[in-house]
C-alpha cells in the first residue's frame, strides 16, 4: 500500500520564504532537505503527487551512499530493511559465470562492504518521516510545478494544486524532479545526450533464482539476450527477482507484454525451460544525457534532473544520493553567509565531471559490453574480466569503481 500524506493546510496564492530553501522532487530532494535540515537550513519542499507510489525502482545501493545516510542519521533504520549482497558475478549467456567480485575486498575501505537492495519509495518514506519531526522543514504535497523563473536575486515558483494557481518566492530553487525536470525545462538548462534505440522490458519473477546459480546480483552478456538480474526487498514477497532484458522498439507493448510472450523472453534469456511466476512486467526507455550545468543564478539541479543513464551498474539513484548530500552541505554554507555563491559552482563541477566521466561512461561501457556482437571481442571481455577478479590488486581497483568509491573521490579532487 502507498504511504498516504497528511492533509496539505491551504496556503495563500502568492507567498515568500525569505529564508527557506524550495526544493522540488524526491527521493534526492528529500536526500537534499534533510542534508540542509541538519545544517539548520529551513525548507520548503513541493511534491506533485499526495502519496509515495510504491514501486520497485532505484533497488541498489553502493557503499558511499550507505556512508552518505550513516551521516544524516538514517543508515540505522534504513538497513533494518533491505537485502545485503556482497558478492556479485558476471555472466555468459552459455557459458555461465566468468567473474565473481567480492566487496569485501574493500572492508578495510568501508563499513559496507556490500550492494545493498532496498526499492526507493522505502527511502522515502523514512526520510518523510524523519523530516516531519524536523521544525525547519515544510512538505507541501499535491502541489505541481508549472515553471520557475529567476531575477538574480531570488527565484519564483509558479504552481498548480486542488486549491489553485499559487506564486512561491525563495532565495533559492533545487530540481531534483527527475529525467522530466520542469525545474530544468523551465529554466533553460541543456540537456545533451542521446536514447538507447531498444526499449527495457522489465519483470519481477517471484521465485528463488539462487538454484539457478545466481548471486544477488548478476549481469548476463549476449548479444540479442542480455540481462540484469537483481535480488529485490519487498515486505509482500519473500523472494521477488529483477529480470531486465532488452526489447524491440518496434513492437508494441501490447505485444511485448503479452504474458505468454514475457514467459518466452525470460526463458530465452535465463536458459532454463520452466514457468517463472511474474509479479510485474513492464517496458521503459533508457537515456543519456547530462545538463550543459547543475547551476544557473538561483536555480540548482541534482539527480536524475541534471543527469540520466541507463541502469546497468546501479548509479542512477546513489549518484543523485551524492549530488544532493554534496549541495546539501555546500548550499548551507552560503546560506550561513560563511561561503559566496562560487561554492555552488563548485558543486556543479564536482557532481557534473563525475557524471560525465564516471556515470556515462561507466554505464554506456557495461551495456556495450554485455551486448558485444563480435565473438572474439566478447570472449577476449570476459577473459580479461575473469583476470581481474582473480588477481587481488586489480579487483580491488575494479571494485573501487564499480562501487562508486572512486567516484567520490574523483568529485573530492576537484577545486
């Protein structure tokens, strides 16, 4: 069942928040708000939606985004739920396993040394919860952005709820309102980049897939059938599996998610001639691109907003974690008067090399490589990642980027 919201008291048509910071979107604005919150930076925080959707998106989490949460104190709660997975394999679609990767190679590294599985709407409602206790931060549900706009010195949000029309005035906006980012469409920022020309079909089958060899987290390589095959937590399903596969473009969903066409898909994919029990299937298309800044005047952009890709290595949701724990802390700074707005220009350096450098490349080079065409390219691939799962020195550095460790450090290099 949705988390429900509490009631939204009406407010007056056109209103200022002298002091709050506005932020639209969630789970990386909630992420923002609760970073700004315990720096004693009061926010305001809009939401079109009345209640938290419960989905199965945003699964997994990499162990500095565990670190990220430790500091804003949720990490407790979070990890009361979820499923922890410490090794995951890559595999041939006939050939089987040709790498396994331990991430407790980096326990000296981290205190999580593991993937960590938990759907995104239970990050969210923790941190709505945790929000509420706070006296310095307002939710403002059921409201929907219609466009926001700048004069250099503050920021005005134009919105539309059951109530009406309203005009919100604030000394400052973040966009963390997702892939369709009315903050950025509004405000004119580039977003640059292209769509994968196959769509995803995505299922959730409800059985155990360990007695088919597969760790919690899997990446299986073939040229037409290539899979990501993820453990998910879920309170009403004891065992419940992410099967991602690719699907034509040109054929209608319809027809892509015609049950006996689905069972055929996932028979294909995972080798096995059995029926598998399916809880969800559905089809989405997959992008990249980056927005030509994560910064203009008063408006600020974090998460999916600022930067998409596809889902093969899990670095959506935990890079849109770390924007917002990185502005978060750097926004306070200017809010206390202890830093000038070049701070938030470096934000948008850090965060955005990183996006560009680390999360689209990384990403783009994973999917290129589970669906390599060329038998010998794919064979000498696996090769060499069999090399360096074997060799201690090289899984380790493998696995520093792969968890996004080095990522954060990466941004942290930068001045």
């Amino acid at each position: 069942m949705a988390a429900r919201q509490s009631p939204i008291p009406y407010k007056e048509p056109n209103m200022s928040y002298d002091e709050s910071i506005a932020i639209v979107g969630r789970p990386v604005g909630l992420t923002t708000a609760l970073t700004l919150a315990r720096r004693g930076v009061p926010c305001v925080v809009f939401e079109s939606a009345d209640e938290i959707a419960r989905e199965q998106r945003g699964a997994a989490f990499h162990p500095p985004t565990l670190e990220i949460f430790r500091k804003l104190g949720i990490e407790a709660d979070l990890t009361r739920m979820g499923i922890r997975i410490p090794v995951w394999q890559m595999r041939d679609s006939s050939q089987g396993v040709y790498a396994e990767f331990d991430l407790g190679t980096l326990s000296a590294l981290t205190d999580f040394p593991f993937r960590f599985h938990l759907p995104q709407h239970y990050l969210s409602s923790l941190l709505l919860d945790v929000l509420r206790t706070l006296p310095n931060v307002e939710l403002r549900f059921g409201e929907k952005l219609e466009s926001v706009s700048t004069d250099g010195a503050s920021a005005t949000l134009k919105l539309r709820s059951a109530q009406g029309s309203s005009k919100v005035r604030v000394p400052w906006v973040v966009g963390a309102d997702g892939a369709r980012s009315m903050v950025r469409k509004s405000a004119g920022f580039g977003f640059e980049g292209f769509t994968w020309r196959e769509k995803f079909l995505v299922t959730n089958v409800a059985m155990p897939m360990e007695p088919l060899g597969y760790t919690g987290t899997a990446y299986v390589s073939d040229p037409d059938h290539w899979a990501v095959v993820l453990k998910l937590y879920d309170d009403s399903h004891p065992d419940l599996w992410r099967v991602a596969m690719p699907a034509d473009p040109d054929v209608d969903d319809a027809v892509l998610l015609a049950p006996a066409n689905v069972q055929a898909r996932l028979r294909e994919t995972l080798g096995v001639d059995m029926h598998f029990p399916l809880a969800y299937s559905g089809t989405y298309r997959v992008h990249q691109r980056v927005a030509d800044t994560f910064v203009r005047g008063r408006i600020l952009l974090a998460g999916d907003a600022a930067h998409i890709n596809n889902p093969i290595g899990g670095f959506g949701l935990n890079g849109g974690v770390h924007d917002a724990f990185n502005l978060g802390t750097k926004l306070a700074e200017v809010w206390h008067g202890r830093a000038g707005a070049e701070l938030l220009e470096l934000y948008s350096r850090q965060r955005r090399t990183v996006a560009v450098e680390v999360v689209q490349k990384n990403s783009i080079r994973n999917k290129k490589t589970m669906e390599e065409r060329d038998p010998q390219v794919r064979r000498q691939n696996q090769q060499a990642l069999h090399a360096i799962s074997l060799d201690p020195d090289k899984s380790r550095e493998f696995l520093l980027d792969s968890s996004m460790i080095a990522s954060i450090r990466r941004a942290d290099a930068i001045t």
